[in-house]
C-alpha cells in the first residue's frame, strides 16, 4: 500500500509537506500542492480511512433508516429516485453510504441510535419508516445529524415533497375536465396521507365539489390488491365516481386492472389519476394521469443539507425544504366537456 513517505521520497519533499498538500493547507504553494496530488495519483494512494477517522474525528460514512414493509421500495421509482441522488451527492462529497437496520436479535440486538454510534455514521438520513417508533424517535432525538425526508420534526432539517400543491393541482386538473363526481382511494395514516386529504377536502370546498363518504376509501400505499379491492367497491356503487385518485401510481395500475376486468375501460367509461410520476405510466396506453415528484432533486437537497449539518453544526439552520411536483397529463382522465 502507498504511503505519504513513498510520496515524500518520489516529490523530494517532506511527509508533513505531503499531508499539508493533500489536505489543502494555505502555507505552501500551489505549485507544491499541484505536484503532490499528481504524484500520490499517479503512484495510486488512497488516505487510510481509520488514520482519517482518528484526525478528523470523522468517518465519512452516512447512514440511511430506510424501513420497506412492502419490499419494493428500492425498485420503485420514486424512492430509488431519492436514493440513488442522495447517494451520487454523498459520494461527490467524499462519503460513502451505508443502509441501517437493527435485525439482530437476542443481546446482540441495538437500537437505530445504538448501531449508529457503533457504525460511527457522521449523519443519517431517513426515509420511508414510521416515524412514530419509539426507536426512530431516538434518534432523531440524538446528538447525531440527521435530515428526514417526507416527514417533519421541529427540530431536525427535513425535505418534504409539496404534498399539499401536488393534490390541489391534480384535483384542478380533474375539475377542468368536466368531472364533479370524483372519488379518493388514500393511503394508510401517515403525515403524507393527512396532508394529502387536507388538501383534497379543502380544494373540493373551494370547488364546490361534494364528496360522499362513500367515495373515500383506504388502500396500502403501493398495494395493489387493496387498490382492486376498494376500486370494485366504488365501481359498484348506486351511483359510482366518474374518477378515482389513487394513493400512488403502482396502486392506481391495480385499479386499472380490476376496472378492465370489470368490462370498462379508460378512460372512456372510468377516469384514474394516480401520485409519483413512475416512469412505467409514461410508457403504459393509456398514459397516466399523475403528479410527478421530483425525487432526484428530493435525494440531492437532502445529502446536502445533511453534510451542512456534518460540516457546520453551529452555524447551519434547522429548516424545511420543500420541493414542488408537477401534473403530468398522461390519457388517462377523460374530458367530459
């Protein structure tokens, strides 16, 4: 393995130069500094990271809590979307990425906040948990950086998609097109969920929309058996919807397929609309109705805010960012007009 000595010896300088060098220091010159980091390429040296970790009282390593009862969640869109920019940004900075669970059992089981601190992460960010568990809300509790995204706490950064413009948005779009009788399967209780009805209830009182209970229903986020289910229910109704919303567009294909099973079609005989902007709805006849979030910009503001955090935690604010989605058309909401 290459050392700061072989580097030392091949640029005819001393070791203390060569770390000044690497480590950017303002008291030698740029040309010195130019010709180390050369040289310590060129003979490939890569710093030691637990020599880094001693000096720098860090190890450069983030964790991610991310819990998927549903055992999709990295091959679905939306969330791999955020990962996979949280991690590229992460990586740009020097990081490396490393996911976070507490599945031993008996005494060698720890907490997400004991794990943690023996993995030595310099920050975490969660994503995709309930954040009501006892074990989450130690964490975010701790003395360790962290930034939550889709969920917010007064006291930790977080990144939220605008949940509440995403479905005022979709519900105007839907209006324009002549539709007054509209129905919402929504997921299951969480914060995005209530901030999702809010904003549905508020916008059909702003629309003069009048939504029967029975055209509220409850599916899993990204289940589409549940989605099925509860759209029969509303197909089969005395007077059924002109449009369902879903609480996602994997769901919402699961309403699609019992609507065909059904006999109809849409959108000509039922509207769907669905809530992510996953790339199979652009790709699927008819092309989906949906709110696109915007995950990439998600999972990039997210790792930033967190090595912020790292970097500076006297000085960076606490805040929460809220990143805007957009309608995309699709085919699948018919114009009643």
């Amino acid at each position: 393995m290459v050392s700061m000595k072989d580097i030392s010896k091949a640029c005819g300088v001393s070791i203390a130069t060569v770390s000044k060098a690497l480590n950017d220091h303002h008291d030698i010159s740029q040309e010195t500094k130019d010709k180390v980091r050369a040289t310590a390429r060129e003979l490939g040296y890569h710093p030691n990271s637990s020599a880094r970790a001693l000096k720098t009282n860090r190890t450069y390593n983030i964790g991610i809590l991310f819990r998927d009862d549903m055992d999709d969640g990295l091959v679905h869109d939306f969330f791999s979307g955020i990962l996979n920019s949280f991690k590229a940004a992460a990586e740009a900075e020097g990081y490396d990425i490393t996911f976070l669970n507490n599945s031993k059992t008996g005494k060698n089981r720890m907490s997400y906040l004991q794990r943690s601190r023996y993995r030595g992460f310099d920050g975490v960010a969660i994503i995709c948990v309930d954040f009501s568990n006892p074990e989450v809300l130690e964490l975010v509790q701790s003395e360790i950086p962290v930034v939550t995204i889709d969920y917010i706490f007064n006291n930790r950064t977080a990144i939220v998609s605008d949940n509440a413009k995403g479905m005022r948005d979709l519900l105007h779009f839907i209006y324009k097109k002549g539709h007054r009788k509209i129905a919402y399967i929504h997921g299951a209780p969480s914060a995005v969920t209530q901030t999702r009805l809010s904003s549905f209830f508020k916008t059909a009182q702003e629309l003069n929309l009048e939504i029967p209970d029975e055209y509220l229903k409850e599916a899993a986020y990204r289940s589409t058996d549940e989605a099925e289910k509860r759209t029969a229910e509303l197909l089969n109704l005395p007077d059924p919807p002109t449009c369902i919303l879903y609480p996602d567009d994997f769901a919402c294909y699961g309403g699609i397929n019992k609507i065909r099973e059904m006999g109809l079609s849409v959108p000509e005989d039922i509207s769907v609309a669905g809530y992510d902007g996953i790339r199979m709805g652009r790709h699927i006849e008819p092309k989906l109705t949906t709110i696109r979030q915007d995950a990439n910009l998600m999972g990039k503001v997210a790792a930033e805010k967190l090595i912020a955090q790292i970097d500076s935690p006297k000085t960076t604010l606490i805040e929460q960012v809220v990143i805007e989605g957009e309608v995309y058309e699709g085919k699948s909401v018919k114009d009643l007009k």
